[in-house]
C-alpha cells in the first residue's frame, strides 16, 4: 500500500513539472515572438525614416522631459497586433500585445544627423505575466544621417 502512494505521489510530481514546463515555455516562445516582432518594426521605422526623413515629423525640442511626455506607455500612437504595426485606436478592436512610438531630434551640433528615439511598451495583459519592471518597455536610440 506505501509502494502505490509513493508511485501516486511521484506520478503526481512528474505530471505537475510536465505540465509547469511545457506552460513555461509557451510563455518564454510568445515573449520571443513578440521581442522578434518588435525588433523587426523598429528596424524597419529606422531604415523608412532614413531614406524618407521629409515623410516625418522631425521635433525640434530638445528638452528630455518633453521627450518623455511624448513617449509615456499610454500616449503611444502604434500598436503591435499579430506582427502589424497598426493605429492605436485600430488596438480596441483588433487587440494589440505592445505599443509603439518614436521621436526624432535632430542633432545641434551636425548637420544631417538625427536622433531617434523609440518606444515599446507591453500591453496592459502582458504586463502581468511579467516578473520584472524593466521588461515593460525598450528604449531604443538610434542616430541617423540623411542626405
């Protein structure tokens, strides 16, 4: 009679872990899915902004507060829905898992070079899935030059 609770009680464990493990990785390959997406669109707003910088709206204030106001989580103007960057009002019905925003500054001290600085903050229900504050949102800074 031990011998079968010892049997249970190991079957029970094993089954919990493969059930904790296979869950675990789920999450960690959505989390990957979403970073890859993410990367990708940054790098594809970079390489837009540089070869069309006159399609975009270039700040010229250089203030760091102002920046942040621009790129609090909630003032985003992007949204990240299934690989697509897609208007932020287009996010209630569509459902977004990040959201997305830029700034770009342009240098005072050299000519043609721009400071672009993006955002992406998680969702709200990523948000809680997460264990650490710093994986809310990236930063992202990138200085590029136009002809």
């Amino acid at each position: 009679m031990i011998e079968l609770l010892a049997s249970v009680a190991i079957g029970i464990i094993v089954s919990y872990s493969t059930y904790y493990y296979i869950s675990y990785i789920a999450g960690m390959t959505s989390q990957l899915k979403l970073s890859r997406v993410a990367n990708d669109n940054v790098q594809a707003i970079v390489e837009s902004i540089r070869f069309n910088l006159s399609m975009y709206q270039v700040t010229f204030e250089t203030n760091v507060k102002k920046e942040d106001a621009l790129l609090t989580a909630d003032k985003l103007p992007y949204g990240i829905s299934n690989g697509n960057l897609i208007p932020r009002a287009q996010c209630a019905t569509d459902g977004c898992q990040a959201y997305f925003g830029y700034v770009i500054i342009p240098s005072l001290f050299v000519r043609n070079l721009y400071q672009v600085d993006i955002k992406i903050a998680l969702a709200s229900q990523n948000i809680l899935a997460n264990k650490w504050k710093e994986e809310q949102w990236k930063k992202y800074t990138y200085f590029i030059t136009v002809k």
